[in-house]
C-alpha cells in the first residue's frame, strides 16, 4: 500500500527467488542492513540503475 501511494523514483536493483518464502526472507535481511549495505547490494543486482 506504502508504494502505491509513494511511487519510487527509480528501481535500485531486483533479484529473482525461487518462491515467495525465499524472497520474504531476503527482503527482511535486505531492510536490516545499513544504508551502506543497501548500496552494495543495489550494486550488485543486476537490475542495478533502471528507472
């Protein structure tokens, strides 16, 4: 619902999961990083930049 109202202003990176358990799991990780970890792993995804 967060996104629909507040579109993001550009895609940072995506990765693809095997199900939605897998995913879930990574998204939690991915949110307990610090800024500095976030970025590093918008750079190595391989969606990294698209708008």
């Amino acid at each position: 619902m967060f996104t629909r109202i507040n579109r993001p202003l550009r895609l940072l990176g995506w990765r693809l999961y095997p199900n939605q358990s897998e995913a879930t799991k990574a998204e939690i990780g991915l949110k307990r990083l610090d800024r500095v970890g976030k970025l590093a792993w918008a750079r190595e995804s391989p969606g990294q930049g698209l708008v």
